[in-house]
C-alpha cells in the first residue's frame, strides 16, 4: 500500500556499513524532502534524519542520509549492536490531499 | 524537556468510536503542530492527519476524511484523535507526535521530531 519502495531487511556484522534503498516517485521522493525513522523493537518510532541529510542533535553522525533524484538512502556505519531496529523513511506526497507517507520499512539485523 | 503522555489502552466493538488523548509538555503547544500515525500488528507506518497546535486546523489523510477528528485543547496542552465507524483492521498503536512544518530553501518541509510512547486500541467482537 505504501508508495515509498524500501528492501525487507538489510543486516551486517558490527562495525561493516550497511545502507538501506528508499524508491519512490516524482510527486513524493522526487519534489520533496526525504525524512528517516528508527524504530526499535517494542518503543515508539525516533526521527533519525529529517531534509533529506540533517541529523537533529543527539543522533551519532554514523548515521547519513542522501538523496538523488526519486530515491533515497540511509547508513549506517561503524554497525553496533543497539542498531538493530526497523527503518523508515518518508516523505511528502503531492498527488493526494494530507498525504505524508511512510516507507515499507527495513528490518536491520546486527549478525 | 519535551514529553507526550498518551491515554492508556482500549478495547472497543466493531461500531464503536475511540478517544485517544496525548499531553504535551516541555514546549509551547501552539508553536507545533500534533500528528498521528498509526501502526497494525507487524505492519508498517501509516500517518493519519495531523492538527496546528497553533489555530486547529487539520488536515486528514484521505482515507480517514469522515472518520477521523482531531482537536485541541491548549488550556491543557492536550491534542485528542477520535476515529468512530472502529473496524477491527482499525487494531493498531496509535502514536501522537510532534509535527514540524515550514519552509526551507523555497521547499516545503514536514516531520515528527517527538513521539509519544502509543496507546493500543483492539477493535474484536
């Protein structure tokens, strides 16, 4: 249902760099700015990047958003443990009234 | 440092409404605005509208237009959402955040920068 394509899961072993896709199109990812969220397991969603590149205080900076073009990307270098979490992004879609939307989300695994 | 405390959870019947409230506290509640994302079990996000803390306006995700109301009550710093016509694919987390929107570099912008812990509502006969 959701119109901002992201991989199922993405896993690594500490330290490694993983980066996680976010597809989507020109009314969302490709007019407006790109936004990330780490949710992990069992507590409420956590904004880890908001415009597409900037990290609010208190986010580690191993943590980077990009965008180009109708996609997006997130990583994560240096892999720790407390990581491992589901991740989203998302972004302001213009083809509907109200419609900010949510990526499918990405299960990162620390092996 | 800036909280939102939801209401606890609900058990509802196919039919019903629910009520959810979300306090706020720590900033200036009608600098911001309060959004609502909900959350089924195992599944993904999905945002349902959010409201100016500033003047109340709204503005709902077009699937929820006619079901969903959100208010404010700035005399208490507290933002409710009530979705009626409860379905049981309505049983999610619902979550209140902080919403931010505005202007930067001539492009609009809108995030969540806070988020309430969720309040479980299950819709079961």
């Amino acid at each position: 249902q959701s119109v901002l394509t992201q991989p199922p899961s993405a896993s690594g072993t500490p330290g490694q760099r993983v980066s996680i896709s976010c597809s989507g199109s020109s009314s969302n990812i490709g007019s407006n700015y790109v936004y990330w969220y780490q949710q992990l397991p069992g507590t409420a969603p956590k904004l880890l990047i908001y415009i597409n590149d900037q990290r609010p205080s208190g986010v580690p900076d191993r943590f980077s958003g990009s965008k180009s073009g109708t996609s997006a990307s997130l990583a994560i270098s240096g892999l720790r443990s407390e990581d491992e979490a589901d991740y989203y992004c998302a972004a302001w879609d213009d083809s509907l009234t109200g419609r900010y939307v949510f990526g499918t989300g990405t299960k990162v695994t620390v092996l | 440092q800036v909280h939102l405390v939801q209401s606890g959870a609900e058990v509802k019947k196919p039919g019903a409404s629910v009520k959810v409230s979300c306090k706020a506290s720590g900033y200036t509640f009608t600098s911001y605005g309060i959004s609502w994302v909900r959350q089924a079990p195992g599944q993904g996000l999905e945002c349902m509208g959010w409201i100016s803390g500033y003047n109340g306006n709204t503005n709902y995700a077009q699937r929820f237009q006619g079901r969903v109301t959100m208010t404010t009550d700035t005399s208490t710093n507290t933002a409710y959402m009530e979705l009626r016509s409860l379905r049981s694919d309505d049983t999610a987390v619902y979550y209140c955040a902080r919403f931010l929107s505005g202007t930067y570099l001539l492009d609009y912008y809108y995030y969540m920068d806070v988020w309430g812990k969720g309040t479980t509502v299950t819709v079961s006969s």
